[in-house]
C-alpha cells in the first residue's frame, strides 16, 4: 500500500486558512443582523467634511445638510438625510442622525 504523508506545513496551513475562512463567516453574519446606523457620535469634533466621507461609508446614497449651531430647521423626516451642525470653526458640534 503506498500512502502519502501529509507534511505539517500544509496541515498548518489549511487549519490556518479554514479558520479564517470561519472569521470571515462569522463576521458577515454579524453585519447582516446588526442594525442600520441612524447616528454617529463618533464624527463630533471632526469638521463637516469628514464627518461626510466617515458617514458615507455607511448609508451609501445620502445628501447632507450641514447646518450652523443654533439655527432652525424643519421638522420633517427624511430617511436619506442627515443633519451635521457645525460650530464656528466648522466642527461638528453634536451627533449627526438622519433626519
């Protein structure tokens, strides 16, 4: 009987690529079930622009409004806006949420 002995490299390597296989099945599976963002507390400090590309890279289509400390704006929803208000020194002074 002529059987081939695996060397330890490739089992190393298989169990290796088999458990990043599962990292990565595991991690799609957490962003499928894991909630739409409506707010991002973490842009707060950053300047609109930023905040933008940071927010853009969760909803995808999105139009922005950015908005000065202190002024009025509507009461409507709308679900693919999102209100940045800035400071005087064009930072975002409080958590941005669509809206």
């Amino acid at each position: 009987m002529n059987m081939k002995v695996i060397p330890s490299t490739h089992l190393f390597i298989f169990a290796l690529l088999f458990i990043c296989f599962l990292a990565m099945a595991d991690q799609k599976a957490a962003s499928a079930t894991r909630a739409p963002k409506n707010e991002w507390p973490e842009v707060v400090g950053l300047t609109a622009e930023e905040a933008q590309n940071r927010i853009k890279q969760d909803m995808g289509v999105v139009h922005f409004q950015v908005v000065p400390q202190g002024n009025f704006v509507t009461m409507d929803h709308r679900p693919q806006r999102v209100r940045i208000f800035i400071d005087p020194d064009n930072k975002v002074s409080r958590p941005p949420r669509i809206g």
